[in-house]
C-alpha cells in the first residue's frame, strides 16, 4: 500500500516515521516508546469523515493508535531500511 501512494506523501510519511522511530529509540531516555508516541500522534493522522458516537470514535482511535505503533515500529523495513540517514 505504501508504495501505492503518491510520490509527496510518501516522501512525508518516511520523514514523520523516520522522527518518530529516532524518539522510539531513545525511549529508555524519553519514556516515549511506541506505544506512547501512537496514542499521542494517532488521534492527529486519522479520523472519521463524519461525527459518530463517542464509542465509535473510541474504537476508530485505537486501530488507529495500533496503526501508528505497526508503523513506528516496523518503519525501517516500510519505509525503507536507512530511515535514520534522512537525518
């Protein structure tokens, strides 16, 4: 799917997960592991086109915030393996 998209926004996306990776790195420093920076970033990337219940934004949230940890955590191998060189 990633390499479906167009050329700018994967270009942005290998960037965003390229940074969010580096802080998973230093997460023993940070305490901002996968996880933690998912729940902070996942309600900002996607959301609902339309208003829905606050049970259906809950759940839309947390695959969403899943998402987001897949990605962070496996970046290097979506985005390409030498992510940090963006750097």
């Amino acid at each position: 799917l990633v390499n479906q998209l167009p050329e700018a926004n994967l270009i942005l996306l290998r960037h965003l997960f390229g940074v969010l990776h580096h802080i998973e790195q230093n997460s023993s420093v940070n305490q901002m592991n996968a996880f933690n920076l998912a729940l902070c970033i996942a309600p900002n990337m996607l959301w609902l086109p339309s208003p829905t219940g606050p049970e259906e934004e809950s759940r839309s949230t947390k695959k969403v915030a899943l998402l987001v940890q897949f990605l962070i955590e496996n970046s290097g191998e979506i985005f390409g393996g030498d992510i940090a060189s963006l750097f």
